[in-house]
C-alpha cells in the first residue's frame, strides 16, 4: 500500500458537500469524514443521514473518524451503509474487539483511533484485530489547531509494533497536517494522511492534495 490522502470535509462548505466532494475525485484516496456528538468531542458535525447522502453521491470511498461516546452502539450503522473505513476511538469503545469484529464483518475496515495523550503500547496485542490505526496529531473536536510535534514519537513506536507483526495495518494521522509536518509524520511511519484545512482551505483543493502525497513521498524516498 502506497501513500494515501484522505481530504477532511470538516473544513469544506458543508452547504455545498457533493460539489466538494467531487472536487477532489481522482486526487483523493479516501474522504474523511469526521462524525462529532458532543458528548466525546465538545463540537458537533454530522450523522449518518449525511453520510448515507454523501455515499450515494460521490465515486470516493468514505472514511468514517466517529468522534462519539458508545461507539459499539453506533458505528456498525456506518459500516452497513457503505462506508469503507469506520473508525472508534478507544477511549470511549467499551468492547473494543468486538466492535471491531462487527466493523469487518459488515464490510469495512477497521480503524481504531488514539488521542494524543493516550499510548499505543498497552494496544499492541490488538494490531491483529484491525486495519487502521489512528494517531490524533491534535486533540480532537476541532479543525484548523496546530500539529502536536510531541506525537512523532508515537508514530515511530506504532510503526514499529506493526512490523513486529505479521499484520497490514495502515497507519494514519489527523490533525495540522501540512506541507511540513506530513513530512514528519511520513518519515515516522504513517502513511495514511487526514488533511483538513491544509487542503480545503486552500483555492484549490485538488492541488493542495497532489503537493501533499509529494511532499510525503518525497519524505519517504529520503529514508531515515
Ligand atoms: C479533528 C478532526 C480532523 C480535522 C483535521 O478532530 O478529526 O479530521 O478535520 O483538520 P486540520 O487538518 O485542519 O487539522
Ligand atoms: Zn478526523
């Protein structure tokens, strides 16, 4: 698996989601889609009615960041409506095997996702039951904050876990990825890249994409 760009709509016009969407069709590996409740972000976004709007509306496959509380109740509904990626974050799964399990029996992958203060060692032995990791480079609830240089550390460890295993697990961070600091989180080990406002907050979306998958793999080819 190469390097993949996931675009977040969070920074996109929400009265103009399809158009968005399409904006970026071919230059965009995934569209992230950041669902907020309110209760496990202080923010609040979208459901799944959108999210079913949004899959009948564009070609690109979707990726679901659910920033919820009891996602073992909720996220299952994602995945049976087409999303291809749906992930919960940790903190708040209360059976977090099982819903993984659920996850990808449903169709989807599975992600899993961490808040920037919470380690990735005790999850080590659980790499086999997903297909995603997820480390949050911001504390979660908001677009447009400033990249956490501190959790390039965890990245590498995280990259390191997963080789040890017999496991394809993608790596994927979210939160002020830009031109410069998805260079860091490249060079690191992640190779799944969330950008918001670094992409829709630019004139031109589709570009901002291209210039960040080169810059990551510019980063990559440089090696450590
Ligand atoms: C934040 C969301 C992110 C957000 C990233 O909680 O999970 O996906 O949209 O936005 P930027 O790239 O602007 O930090
Ligand atoms: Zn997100």
């Amino acid at each position: 698996m190469g390097l993949q760009i996931s675009p977040s709509i969070l920074s996109a016009d929400f009265a103009h989601l399809a158009a968005e969407c399409q904006a970026v069709s071919g230059h965009a590996d995934w569209l992230h889609v950041d669902v907020m409740d309110n209760h496990f972000v202080p923010n609040l976004t979208l459901g799944l009615p959108v999210v079913e709007s949004l899959l009948a509306a564009v070609d690109t496959p979707v990726d679901c960041h659910l920033m919820i509380a009891d996602p073992d109740r909720w996220a299952p509904a994602y995945a049976e409506a087409g999303a291809g990626s749906v992930t919960f974050h940790i903190e708040a799964a209360h059976a977090p095997i099982r819903l993984a399990r659920e996850v990808r029996r449903l169709g989807a992958r599975a992600g899993m996702g961490l808040k920037p203060a919470t380690p990735v060692e005790p999850y080590a032995d659980m790499l086999c039951e997903i297909d995603m990791l997820l480390l949050m480079t911001v504390e979660p609830g908001f677009g447009g904050q400033s990249f956490l240089d501190f959790v390039v550390p965890k990245i590498r460890r995280a990259r390191e876990l997963i080789a040890g295993r017999d496991v394809d697990v993608w790596l994927q961070v979210d939160g002020g990825v830009d031109l410069r600091t998805i260079s860091l989180c490249a060079e690191a080990g992640a190779n799944v890249f969330v950008a918001g406002s670094s992409v829709y907050g630019t004139g031109d979306p589709a570009d901002a994409i291209d210039k960040l998958r080169a810059a990551a793999t510019a980063a990559v080819g440089a090696g450590p």
